[in-house]
C-alpha cells in the first residue's frame, strides 16, 4: 500500500509538472503559441462564427490540397448551416454516380450526405500532383499532436526566411515549429488571405485561428455534447451524495458511537 501511494503521488507530481510547463512543437525547441480557444475549459463551447469563418479558410485554402474525409455535407448544420445552406453547399461540387447504358460515368450534384469532397480523385493522383508527398487528410489533424490546436496555429504563423547558414532542400519550406525545420508546404495564410462577410478581421493570426477551430471541430464535433453530459453526470453525483450522506445521518442518528 505504502509503495502504491508513493507511486501516485510521484505520477501526480510529474502531471502537475507537466501542466505548469511551457509546451514546445514536438521534435523541435519552438515554444508553442497558445491561444484563448473558446472550447477549452468545463463550460467551453464552439464559437459558431468562428467555425463558419473557418469553414470559408478551408474551402478557399486549404481544400485546393487536403481533403476532409470524414465531414459529410450534412455535419456543417451543426455549425450553423440552414438546411438550404447545406444543399446548396453540397450541390456545387459534383460526383460520380455509376455509369450510363453506354458505360459513361454518370455525374450528379452533390447532396447532403456525400462526404466533404477532397481535391484529388485518389491519393496516387494527390502525389502525382504534389511531387510523390501525399497531403494528409485534415479530418483528425487537431488531434494528431499533442497541444494539437495550439501546435496548428503554431505551425501556420511560424514560416520564415532560414537562418544564415541553414540550407532548405528544394521543395521545402523553413518553418521551425515543424520537425526537422523543412516542411513541405508553403505558407498559405497572409493577412487578407480571405475576406469574410461578416467583416471579422482577416490578419494571418485570426485567419489561422478561424481555420484551427474549425479543425478541432472536424476532429471532435461531440465536444459539447460530451461537457454537457458531464456536468450532468456531476451534479447527479454530487446530489446522490448528499441523500446518501442524509440517508446515512437518519440511519445511525440513534447509534453510540
């Protein structure tokens, strides 16, 4: 028993360590840069316009390379979309449905429940297009480092001239907040990158934090439900005990102890 507790509380000190030290992008010595997300904490929640705004980043930027595999059209109600807005989103792009008597691929709309469509037919076309590199689906990307949104926002506002001396292999790109300090895409987000048509500032910093919310949307949609359901749990625990507390009171309340 004694060495279980030392145990835990050696596991518990090192977590205390960990939460009070400063996080740095995995592989490299850059501090990461964090950010006031508006989900974090026991009551945090999607900002619905931020999550529209980066929806608009993604399809204007991002999508010309990264797919979203596991979105289908009809997930961005939960952003905010009408369900006219849906189909109406879905519907500009195209599909291929079968093919016709005469073996010609049949083309339709897209409608609500096809999943997000990516930019390339296949991921040998997404490397014949990209130099043999196949660009990584951004379905899951918030989650796939640790700190994983402040890491992104890190990422995309990190690029920089290489330092005297440093050589960047053709192709590549200086960012040192990514392993390695090369990195194969370019920067993609400069101030005004986009306009939004709600006015909402357009500088490389917001438009990066508009596009990382959204992928921590795409990699975890249930959030809210899941704090939610949560607190409830809690506040039935914490009721519970207290009848039971009460319960044991009225039980023992003639017992000499």
């Amino acid at each position: 028993m004694q060495k279980l507790l030392i145990a835990a509380v050696v596991a518990l000190g090192w977590s205390v360590v960990a939460l009070l030290s400063p996080a740095y992008a995995a592989g490299t010595d850059t501090k990461l840069v964090t950010q006031p997300w508006s989900w974090q904490g026991v009551f945090g929640h999607y900002d619905r316009a931020q999550l529209r705004r980066g929806l608009q980043v993604y399809q204007e930027v991002c999508a010309t390379c990264h797919s979203l595999k596991l979105i289908r059209y009809r997930n961005l109600a939960e952003i905010g979309l009408t369900e006219d807005e849906v189909k109406d989103y879905a519907a500009a792009f195209e599909y291929q449905d079968g093919f016709d008597d005469s073996g010609e691929p049949k083309i339709r709309p897209g409608v609500p429940a096809d999943p997000i469509k990516g930019p390339y037919a296949n991921d040998q076309a997404a490397r014949a297009a990209n130099g043999g590199a196949l660009p990584p689906d951004l379905s899951l990307m918030a989650k796939a480092r640790p700190h994983g949104p402040d890491y992104l926002f890190t990422l995309l506002t990190s690029y920089e001239e290489p330092p005297k001396g440093t050589e960047v292999m053709a192709g590549m790109y200086y960012n040192p907040a990514f392993p390695g300090h090369q990195i194969g895409m370019p920067q993609m987000i400069y101030d005004e990158t986009v306009t939004y048509p709600d006015g909402s500032p357009n500088t490389a910093a917001a438009i990066s934090r508009d596009i990382v919310a959204f992928l921590n949307w795409s990699a975890e949609p249930e959030l809210e439900a899941r704090k939610s359901l949560g607190v409830k749990v809690m506040i039935f625990l914490l009721v519970m005990t207290a009848l039971f507390y009460a319960l044991k009171r009225q039980i023992w309340k003639d017992v000499e102890h």
